[in-house]
C-alpha cells in the first residue's frame, strides 16, 4: 500500500465530477487500499478519489464503526436535517457549518463488485455525503454565504497558493 498525496483547495480536479466505473479491477482495489491508508495517516473520516488526484467515482470513509469502501456511491435517499462543524483534508484548517441530511440510504459496489445497499446515520452518514460531493466538484466552502467566504478568503488563498507552488 503505497501513501497518496491529497490534493488542496485550488487544484482543478476538486472541481470536476467524477464519472463512474464500469468494472472493479486489480487497479481499483489497490486504489482503495491506498486511499484507506492515506485517509487513517491523515486522520480523515473519509476520502474520496479526486482528493488524491483520480477522476473516479470511489470513496472510503471510517466513523468509528467500520470501514466503507464505495464504488459509485449513489445517495437513494435521505432524511431529517441536522447542522454540524466539517473540516476536509483538501481544505485544512477550515471548518464551517454545513446542514446534512440526518439519515441516508446508499448504494454502490463494495471492493469486490458487490451490490451493497447501506443506512446510515451519525457521522458515517455526514461523512458520505461530505465524499460523494467531492465526486460532484463540490467543497463544503459551497455551502457558506457570501458573507461567510469572504470572512475565509484569505485563508483560502493560502491554501490555494501551497498547492500551485
């Protein structure tokens, strides 16, 4: 298992979305492996594959109750709202409040190619939601105002400016 690089706020992959896989290869799983072992280093919950520069629809997330790998993870539904403090490891030393659905129902292949269909709450169900929208381009500085954004701004610049450096 080899230790991946997480790409940061500003690297255009962070922005485009993912298209899904037709088949769970050799390739696949040992991207997996990677991203679980790059995710645990990093002490993230969860990971997803354009974080470490791969345009495919594949996340791993780990909320304390047992590892989740996901191939083409679909979101089949969700329910109740809550409002909880995210970071992400594309986006360090940030965090912002984001509502999140409460509960969800997910779908994808597991590392085998198996059709799995989970429910989920608590953090694993935040989690996936917070790696399927970096599937999708989209960063959880997507969900603050205007106002709150611009309050970041700077800190975001920084960021953005280690990546390109």
């Amino acid at each position: 298992m080899s230790l991946l690089t997480v790409r940061k706020y500003g690297d255009p992959i962070l922005r485009e979305t993912c298209q899904p896989m037709n088949e769970i290869s050799d390739s696949v799983r040992n991207l997996i492996d990677d991203m679980v072992k790059t995710m645990y280093e990093y002490r993230g919950v969860g990971l997803s594959a354009p974080q470490v520069g791969v345009k495919k629809r594949v996340v791993v997330v780990d909320a304390g109750r047992e590892l989740i790998a996901l191939v083409n993870p679909e979101i089949l539904s969700k329910e109740g709202r809550e409002v909880a403090l995210e970071g992400c490891l594309s986006i360090p030393d940030v965090q912002v409040d984001v509502e999140r659905a409460a509960k969800i129902i997910v779908e994808g292949l597991d590392r085998e190619g198996k059709h799995v269909k989970l429910a989920l709450d608590g953090l694993a169900a935040r989690a996936i939601q917070h790696e399927v929208d970096h599937l999708n381009g989209i960063l959880i500085i997507d969900y603050l105002s205007f106002v709150k954004r611009q309050l970041i701004k700077k800190k975001l610049s920084a960021i953005g400016s280690q990546q390109s450096a």
